[in-house]
C-alpha cells in the first residue's frame, strides 16, 4: 500500500473522514459565495437608485 | 470612559468603510490559516492512539462548534444593543450573523454525526450535548424565519432581537452540558483552564482552524453587514460618495 493510498484510506475511516471535509469545505465556499453575492446584488441596486435619482433630479447631479 | 469610537462605529457610512477595509485583512490571513491548520491536521498530526485517524474530523468539527457559539453569542449582543440603545447597525449585525451561524451549527452536527458514528455506534444520540445544539439550530432557524415573516424592518429587527436575547439562555447549557449532564460527547480538551491535554502536533493545527475560523467569520460578517447597510440606508445621501 503506498503512502498516497494509506493517506487516502485515514485508517479504514476514509468514508467518514472525508464526507466530513467535503461538507465542510461546501459550507465555507457557500458561505463565501453567498455573501459575495448579497454585497454584490446590494451594491448593483444601490448603483441603479443613484443613477435614477440622478436622472430624475432636474440639474442631472447625484443628490 | 470616552464612547466617541462606539458612536462613531455605529454611524453607517463609517462602518461600511470600515468594514471594506478590514475586509482583506480579515480574509487572507483566515485562509491561510485555514490551509495550514487543515494540512496540518490531515497530514502532519499523527493518528490517534485511540481513535486512530477518525480523530481528524476535530478539525473541521471543533472550529464549527466554536462559530455556532460564537456567532450566537454576537448576535445576541448586537440585537440586545440594538433593542436598548436602537441602533439599526447593531440589527444589521445580528441578522448579517443569523446564516452564518445557523450553517456553522449544521456542520458541527454533520461533522459530530460522522465521528460519532465509527465512535460511538450511532449517527445520533439524545444527549445533552447534541439535543442542545441541535436547539441552537432551530434557535437560528426561527431567528431568520420570523425576520422574513415582517414586511416591516423595524418591527422585524425588535421581534427577532427578543428572541435573539431569549436564546442566549442556550449557550452556556451547551457549553456545559458536559459537566451538568452524563454525556457521552467528551468535555473540553482544548480551551480549559489550564494545559491543554492534546500534545502540540496534534494542537497546533487546531488551534490553527479555530483562529482561522474566527477570522473568516468576522470577513464574512464584515460583508454582510456592508450589503445589509446597503439596503436599509437605500435612501440615505452617503451612499453616492461611497458605492464604487
């Protein structure tokens, strides 16, 4: 058995051990992806009500 | 004592700044910790004498654990500050903490699940320590459930803090429910008065993920929180200068 496949069995708990870390490493990038993606839609909505409020404002500047 | 830097922490525009700088440095020193605690774990720590290398599921377990407490015990104390002194970005605090917490609960119960397993038989057991935290997941869950069942932000923000603030009652049961209770989870090993009782090849890496974790939580938070200020202060005159 050589060291790679010996790693890769964790001591004949392989289909707990790494169950366990490919959750966890779900968890964190959902984490990270969702709160990219909340600043990210938050920050596209606030762009466009400036540029509306702008374009509504009768001097055409950012109130 | 001079409270300018809390008011002046609480204002908005200042902690959306602030939190945009704090961001990166919160994040990359988080993921580098996170990789080398987690190689460290999988690879450099040697296998238990007991639990031979089902043990490196503390990894990724314990760290969990601590961000379920942690986050619940923030955002208790935001919506507590934010129910006393009505401050809105305390509010936005809580609810910015509500999901990361709630997904940090799960996977200490998924993590715990996988470990006890192969440890002690069963997937699941009615212990105090486990029936408890599986309490402060449907703390979190009801937290988020009755802020979305308002239309109204500030009564979400009052209702929601109440039962942010009731819950807290939890955290210290879960902590020790070890002692008060006969459990079948262990009892601390790591954060005990005292020396710790795992050598430092094994502890190093943990300590590692649990400062890593904190860390990436508080990266999180800090843009969550921006986008949540971002949509409460939509009509406010500050966001022109600030949203690039």
């Amino acid at each position: 058995m050589s060291d790679v496949e010996r790693f890769l069995a964790m001591g004949g708990y392989a289909r707990f051990v790494w169950p366990a870390y490919a959750l966890w490493a779900a968890v964190i990038a959902g984490n990270v992806w969702s709160a990219w993606r909340a600043l990210d839609r938050a920050r596209t909505r606030a762009l466009r009500r400036l540029a509306a409020r702008a374009a509504e404002s009768p001097d055409g500047s950012r109130a | 004592m001079n409270w300018t830097w809390f008011h002046r922490l609480a204002s908005p525009p200042h902690f959306y700044r602030i939190a945009g700088q704090l961001l990166p440095w919160l994040a990359i020193p988080a993921a580098l910790l996170l990789a080398g605690g987690i190689f460290g774990g999988l690879v450099l720590a040697p296998p238990d004498y007991q639990q031979s290398d089902a043990f490196r599921i503390i990894y990724i377990h314990a760290p969990s654990a601590w961000l379920s407490l942690m986050c619940y015990t923030v955002m208790a104390t935001a919506a507590a500050v934010g129910l006393i002194w009505r401050i809105k970005l305390a509010h936005a605090v809580a609810a910015a903490t509500a999901p990361i917490g709630a997904s940090f609960t799960a996977l200490a119960l998924a993590t715990g699940s996988l470990w006890g397993r192969p440890m002690w038989g069963t997937w699941w057991e009615w212990d105090a320590r486990l029936t408890s935290e599986l309490i402060l997941l449907f703390l979190y869950l009801g937290y988020m459930a009755l802020r979305s069942s308002f239309d109204d932000l500030t009564r979400a923000d009052r209702a929601s803090a109440l039962l942010a603030v009731v819950g807290v009652v939890n955290v210290p049961i879960i902590h020790f429910s070890v002692y008060w209770w006969n459990s079948l989870h262990q009892g601390a090993t790591v954060m005990k008065l005292g020396r710790s009782e795992m050598p430092a090849s094994m502890l190093v890496p943990l300590l590692m993920c649990l400062l890593g974790s904190t860390l990436l939580y508080g990266a999180l938070l800090c843009a969550r929180v921006r986008a949540e200020v971002l949509e409460r202060e939509r009509q406010a005159s500050w966001l022109s200068g600030l949203v690039k």
